[in-house]
C-alpha cells in the first residue's frame, strides 16, 4: 500500500478498528493544542520568510543598473571636470544615458536635511552626474581608472557598496524563515511521538490483547497512527486559521513604511500557509507509525 | 500440530524449562500440572509464541517457532484459543464485542453473524450479560466470556491457563464440559492447572492425557492420572 493509500484510508476510517483503542484524554488534547500552537508559529515563520523574500527582491533590484558620480572640483574646474566625465561615459561601452543632475535637482536631494532654502551657489557641493547602465553592465574598474586620468574629482559610486549587505541580510532573513518552519514541523514530530508513546504505553495491556486474539501490528498501529494523524490535522488547521487571522490584522505595511510590518502575505501567498495542516498530519503520520511500531517490537 | 525437540527456554542463564520434548497431536485432549512457579504458564506461552525456545526446537503448526515473523505469529493465533486465568479483555468493550474481537482485528467480522454470536454468547450462558462491560463480570462469567473469544475464530488448539483458579467448584465443571465438549469437536485442549480435582473429574468425560512439569522438566508424560 502506497503513501498515498495510506493516507487516504486515515481518512476514510474503520469504525471498528477505532473502537478496540480506547480513547485517552490526555494525548488527545496535548496533540492538539501542540499542533494548534506549532501551525500558529509556522503561519509566523511562513510569513517572515516570504515578507523577507520581497525585500531581498526590492533590495536588489532597487537602484540595480544605476550609479551616481561625484564631482568635487573648485568652481573654476566644475564645468571642465563635469563635461569630461560625461564624454568618458559617452565613449564607455555599457552606459546607456549619462546626464549631470541640474541645481534645482540637487536642492530637492538635499532639502530633507537641509531646508528648501539653501544656497547651492555659496557651497561647495559636488555636482553629482546620474547613470544608467545598458542590461549588459559596464567595467566599473575600467571606468574608475578612466576617470581618475580624465577628471581627477570624480567618484563613481556604483550603490553595491551598500546595497549587497541589505540584501544579503534579506537573504539570510528569509533563510532563517524557513529554518524556523523546519524546526517548528521537528518539534510537532517530536512531541506527537512523545504523545503517540504516553498513549502506548498506557494502553500496552490493550495492545497485548489484540496481539493475543491475532492482530497484526500493522492493525494496532494504524488505530493509533489514525487517530493522532487526525488530531494533528484538526489542531494544525485551527492554528492555522488564526495565524492568518493574526497575519491579516498586522499594521500594513503602507502605513508605517517599516520593514517589520510588512510581515504579510502577498497576492497567492496567502495559499501557501494551507500546506501546514496537510504537512503537520504528514508529520504526525510518520512520528506515530514510527512510536507505534517501536513500541509494538517490544512486545511479543 | 505440535512438536517440541529437546526445547528449553529461560530468563537468564539457567533454563526455566529444559529437554521439552512431545507432541501434541489433532484432537487430543491434555492437562498440564506443576507446583506453582513450575513453568506451566512458560510452557503454554510457548505453544503461542508469546516466548520463543532459547534451546532446541519447536515446530508450531510446521513452522519452526524461532523463524517466524510477528505477521506469521499473529496469523498462528488465529488457529488458537487462549484462555488466561485474568483472562485479559478490553475493559472498555462491551462482552459481545470482546468476544467478537479476534474477528474484529483480523477483518473477519462478516464471517460471523450477529444471530451466531449470540448462539455462542448463549452457549457459554452469558445471553443476559452480552452488554456488560469485563469489569461488571464475575470471575466465573468472564472465564466464560474468555472461552467464548479463544473458541470464536474456531481455531484448532485451545489453551487454558488455569481457568478454574479463580471459579466455584460448580463454575470449574461447567468450564470443564466446555472445553470437553470442544474436545469432542475435534479440538486439541491444553489446560494448565494444579486442580487435581478438576483432572480427576475429566476422567470421567475424556481421554485426557497429563503432563507433569517439575524441576523445569516434564517428568511423566502419557500416564492417565
């Protein structure tokens, strides 16, 4: 009988193989609350994964084929230093457009910090010259090398420097993400057959009459195997269910514009959270096969 | 159906049984007797494989009891009827479906209609106490109810361990015809007891051959008592 079968005929059921268990109080709840809690936190887990996903994504492509060069030169050089540079760019392979920003422009930069009233002409501000690459990229050492001989005030600054660190730490987020859920289904499979054995053992008298009449162990196993698959099944949809409800409610991340409210769900991800309860009776399934034949080997 | 080649088993180093050797053949009739601590229990787990033999061999229904798997021993229970002297049931089953349940877990419950459960049930004399959960019975009434399961999936052997230890001297005949009447059936009995009262009274009934086990040997074998 394959996995599949396996799994179709918990649900299905035999009303009587059910029966010859009895049902014990304790297990029952300690697995359901256990996979209630557990899908509560994968929902969580599941988020913060796919929510640090999208920010890798918007880190990374963020400012992607654009640079920015820096001209500081004295007044009288400006012009000079700023029209090399756009040649250098205009003859270097990979640059799509080049163009220096104007005054009105680098006010508007600078204004957050420093007021809209301020004197361009009175200070030493660097021009700064906006460029965009073609798909294919350019030689930024090449290109730094050129510029140095051509315009010795010019810096190119081509935002890796500090756009690779934020996206590498999204990354490493969302690794983390999917660590915690591994963890989190670990854990369910760790307490299910903590639980599946406490029900082994109190029903080992149970289990030594039905191997006495005749019964197979794969017959005693599956009516222990059944019932805690469904129970993890039912704890982990409930959990489910409100670790959506509590994902929905969060702040969005509109409002606030901050990276942790945007833990959510976006668009179809919000069907991905339907694989926990189906993953945690998996789960369940193979911790109790496992318990319930370990147990059942000890005894003849 | 039953052969033991110079079998012994033990717990620890010193055998509890040793130098088992017999045959217990179709439709025979046995008594199994011993001081208290003898081995008879040891001996009766044997013949079902809840113990296998440390030493020599045991051939169950011509399987060797040492090469066979836990699905093997489980379908060898089928073919017999075990009578425990706690008699062992699910205490949250009512008796009928304790007395059903070899065909319940086997998948055999269509065998067996409700009309025949209830002949079985009325002839252990139990009609009026099928819906009584093992911990309402009498000692009497669940030896009876023990008896009704091990006989249910018809098996060829029947092994009762001391089922009268806990029962009147009336409630020991009444088992005693049973499994005499099972016997005649052409059923192979096997009951472990220290009763001789219960083997004297046999006599009278059926052709029963004793089995004595002291000093962790079967020391006469074959006599009538």
């Amino acid at each position: 009988m394959s996995i599949r079968d396996r799994l179709l005929s918990m649900l299905t059921g035999d009303g009587q193989a059910d029966r010859v268990v009895p049902r014990s109080g304790q297990s029952a709840r300690l697995t359901l609350a256990t996979s209630a809690a557990m899908a509560f936190l994968a929902v969580f887990a599941m988020a913060l994964s796919m929510a640090s996903g999208r920010l890798a994504d918007r880190w990374s492509s963020a400012l992607a084929q654009t640079a920015t060069i820096r001209i500081s030169a004295p007044p009288a050089e400006m012009d000079t230093q700023t029209w090399a540079v756009l040649t250098v760019l205009e003859q270097t392979p990979g640059i799509q457009s080049a163009r220096a920003l104007t005054d009105e422009e680098q006010q508007a930069l600078l204004a957050p910090w420093f007021g809209p009233d301020l004197p361009l002409d009175d200070l030493p501000i660097p021009r700064l010259v906006e460029v965009l690459e073609t798909p294919e990229g350019y030689d930024s050492d090449g290109l730094r090398q050129r510029l140095a001989a051509e315009a010795p005030g010019a810096v190119l600054d081509d935002h890796d420097r500090w756009r690779r660190p934020l996206a590498e730490a999204a990354h490493r987020l969302r690794l983390l993400g999917w660590m915690a859920l591994a963890l989190i289904l670990g854990a369910t499979a760790a307490m299910v057959t903590l639980a599946a054995q406490a029900a082994l053992s109190a029903n080992e008298q149970v289990i030594r009459v039905l191997r006495l009449v005749g019964a197979r162990d794969r017959y005693i196993a599956h009516a222990f195997v059944r019932r805690f698959t469904l129970r993890a099944l039912t704890g982990a949809l409930a959990g489910t269910i409100a670790g959506l409800v509590a994902v929905a409610i969060l702040p969005s991340a509109r409002d606030t514009a901050a990276v942790l409210t945007g833990l959510s769900f976006s668009g179809a991800g919000w069907l991905w959270p339907l694989v926990i309860p189906p993953l945690a009776a998996a789960t369940a399934f193979m911790a109790t096969r496992f318990a319930a034949f370990r147990t059942l080997r000890g005894l003849q | 159906m039953i052969e033991m080649q110079d079998a012994a088993y033990g717990y620890g180093a010193e055998p509890l049984l040793s130098g088992l050797t017999l045959t217990l053949a179709p439709g025979s009739f046995h008594f199994l007797t011993g001081p208290s601590g003898a081995g008879k229990t040891t001996f009766l787990k044997l013949c079902y494989a809840e113990l296998l033999p440390t030493g020599g061999t045991i051939n169950l229904f011509g399987h060797k009891a040492n090469g066979l798997g836990r699905d093997d021993i489980a379908d060898l229970r089928q073919r017999i009827g075990v009578v425990h002297q706690d008699c062992q049931f699910l205490d949250h089953l009512p008796l009928s479906q304790n007395i059903a349940l070899p065909l319940t877990v086997t998948g055999k419950s269509g065998i067996l209609d409700e009309a025949n459960l209830n002949e079985l049930i009325g002839w252990v004399g139990l009609t009026a106490r099928s819906d009584a959960t093992p911990p309402e019975l009498s000692g009497g009434e669940r030896q009876r109810a023990a008896l009704a399961r091990a006989i249910i999936m018809d098996p060829d052997l029947i092994l009762a361990d001391e089922p009268t230890g806990n029962v009147d001297w009336e409630m020991s005949l009444r088992l005693l015809n049973l499994l005499v009447e099972l016997n005649k059936l052409g059923k192979t009995v096997v009951i472990a007891t220290h009763d001789l009262a219960l083997i004297r009274a046999a006599k009278q009934r059926v052709q029963a051959r004793v089995l004595r086990i002291q000093g962790g040997q079967i020391m006469s074998a074959g006599a009538d008592l």
